[in-house]
C-alpha cells in the first residue's frame, strides 16, 4: 500500500477526531444521568452503570509492577558492584550511589572566583569609559 505524506496526515487528523468524538460520547453517557439512551440503558441493567474513565495517571497495579521492575533493576546493579570490582562494576557501583569523581578543590573553586571577579571589575571599567 503506497500511501503519500499528505494522506497519511489526512489519516491522522481523522483518528484524533474520531477519538476525541469518542471521548465526548464516554463523558457524556458516563456522566450525565438525563438523556434518555443513557437512563434507559441504566434501568435496564439494574443499576449497572458505565464506569467513568481515568484521565490519566496509573492504576494501583501499574504502580506495583514499576516499582518491582525498578527494584529487581536495583538489585542487578548493586549485585554487579559487590560481586565483581572490575573497571565497569566501579562506574556503575559509582553511579548508583551518586558519588561524583573529580570535581575542583577549595582553592581551584577559590582561583576561578577571583578570576571572575577581575573579569567584571574590567568590563564595568570598560563600559565607564
């Protein structure tokens, strides 16, 4: 099927119509207890409603499974650090426990600073002129 750029757009904008259609229909016979389709299909049903939609977020379950998954990854990690102390259990032992390597010391922090500062001194000199 060869379909064009231009199609495919036409496509697309149909489908979020059509979503947003349904959508507006769920709301509506999830909502409202007035219309007639939507009291009649109650009363036959014995109270049997539509359940209203999630506008989002995750269900408890969702959740749970994230967290597990999450969990297990953990474990592989730090299992890889304690088990082995090659180069590349280091960085990753290194990286899960958020300490940083390198950095700059007191003074190289102390150095810049006065460094910055002469910078501005000069440029608030210069623009006086």
């Amino acid at each position: 099927m060869d379909l064009s750029v231009k199609q495919l757009e036409e496509a697309v904008a149909m489908r979020r119509q059509i979503d947003q259609l349904q959508s507006r229909l769920s709301n509506l016979l999830g909502r409202s207890g007035g219309s007639a389709t939507s009291s009649a299909a109650s009363s036959s049903s014995a109270g049997a409603a539509m359940p209203r939609r999630r506008k989002g977020g995750l269900s408890a379950a969702g959740r749970a499974r994230i967290a597990a998954a999450a969990k297990a990854r953990w474990a592989r990690v730090k299992a890889a650090a304690a088990g082995s102390q090659s180069s590349d259990a280091k960085k990753s032992a290194a990286k899960a426990t958020g300490k940083k390597k390198g950095g700059i010391s007191e003074a190289g922090r102390r150095k810049l600073s006065q460094m910055m500062k002469a910078r501005w001194a000069a440029r608030r000199k210069n623009q006086g002129k």
